[in-house]
C-alpha cells in the first residue's frame, strides 16, 4: 500500500442474515487529510467504521490501515486508532479523569497529558467530577477526548458532535481541522450536519446501498456544485455522475 494512503478497502463486504449491508465496497483515505463520510441513515456508515476498528469481521474483502492488513495485524492496528462509534459508554461512577486513565491502560499507553487533553474539548476543571453528572454535550465532548488521548495515527468518528451546542460544534470543528493540519493525524468523519463536513473536509465520499458511490475532493465540488454540498449529496443519491 502507497505510504500516503492511511486507509484502503478492496471489495470489502459484510453481511448480517444473508443480507449485504456493505457491498463490495472501496475506500481511501489519505494521510492528514480529512475524509468524510456522507449517507443517509441506516446505509452503512456505522457499519463501515465498525468493519475499519475491528468491531465486526468482513464476510469479504480487504481491509488495510497504515499499510498493515486487518486480518493479520489487528492489535498493530488498533494500538493507532481513535473512534467513536455510537453512543459511548463510560464507567459512570468513576470520574472522567479515572475512565481516561482506564482507557490509556487498556491501550497500553504511556501518554499522561489527561487534564490537557479535557481542557482542548472544552471540559476544563471538570476531570474530577463523575461522568454521571455529565450532560449529553459533556458525555460526547469526553467521548471525543477518550479517542484522541493516546494521540492516534486515525481517528474516526462517526456522528461526534451529536448532542453539543452551536458554541461546542464550533469548537469542535475548529479541534479537527487544527489535529489534521497541525498534528497531521488523518481523521475519518461522518456527520448528518453536511455543512460541517463542507467546513472541513478534504475529501468527501458518498455511501448508498453499501457502496461508496464517489470519492471527490473538496475543491473540485465546489467548483462542480457551486450551491453547495447538499446538492451535490442529493445529486449521487439520485443516481447522478
């Protein structure tokens, strides 16, 4: 695999009851870059993203990240990746500074930057108070911090500012282009929000009926869909070139 690319799929399938949720399905995904991910919902992205963190097993295809295949080297893998799949789940009795300690020793991880690491997703001074306490715009904000503590190669993340206000979205967004251009970490995205996707991707990739459709560059759409991404969405899920 070309060292550039962090990301790449070959007719990767999965199915669950003899029914093909992805099919046949390819994806790259470039280094530094951010890739997101647009569909509308129950299409497969969730699928997708479990498939790419080892979650699920392929029924089909390859899966290859940061040049290593899933199927031999999974724990390699997985050493590298940040995500956040579905509504997270915390041990809601302890802190969240001792969930974030508990999450970097299951990674094996040395990395002692907790207080920093709450204070850039906007929980500053709160690492001591129970994740019980959190509202649902706290809980995605630790969620978010719980997946780039250990500094990932990848991060994926899957609907992450669900549940955060307009001031958090902003925030957010900033947060994700500044670990892709500063940090070079490559971040794949999927949101319903397709404003936020066009604020900060680099590439945009359009799943429908298990496939990616279209893989384009951001710059290229806009030249393309001048009325913005939305119709450029609509335009592929309606079957347009």
């Amino acid at each position: 695999m070309d060292n550039s690319i962090v990301v790449k799929t070959e007719n990767l399938t999965k199915s669950f009851s003899n029914k093909e949720i992805i099919k046949n399905c390819n994806i790259t995904v470039y280094e530094g870059s951010i890739y997101g991910l647009l569909g509308a919902n129950g299409i497969g992205k969730t699928t997708l993203f479990k498939l790419l963190t080892g979650l699920l097993k392929p029924t089909m295809g390859k899966i290859e990240i940061l040049g290593m295949g899933m199927a031999v080297s999974k724990n390699d893998i997985l050493r590298n990746i940040g995500c956040l799949i579905e509504t997270p789940v915390f041990y809601e009795h302890l802190s969240a500074n001792q969930n974030l300690k508990i999450h970097l020793g299951y990674m094996d991880s040395d990395e002692n930057n907790i207080e920093h690491t709450l204070e850039r997703v906007g929980l500053v001074g709160l690492g001591k108070q129970a994740v019980s306490t959190f509202s649902v715009g706290m809980r995605q904000r630790l969620a978010i911090a719980r997946a780039i503590i250990n500094k990932p190669k990848l991060l994926i993340l899957d609907e992450p500012i669900s549940g955060l206000d307009p001031m958090g979205i902003r925030d957010m967004r900033e947060f994700f282009l500044e670990l892709a251009k500063t940090h070079n970490m490559t971040i794949l995205i999927s949101s319903h929000i397709l404003s936020e996707i066009e604020h900060i991707a680099d590439t945009i990739g359009v799943i429908n009926n298990g496939k990616i459709m279209k893989e384009h560059t951001l710059s290229s759409l806009k030249t393309q869909f001048t009325d913005g991404l939305e119709n450029y969405f609509l335009d592929v899920m309606n079957g347009g070139k």
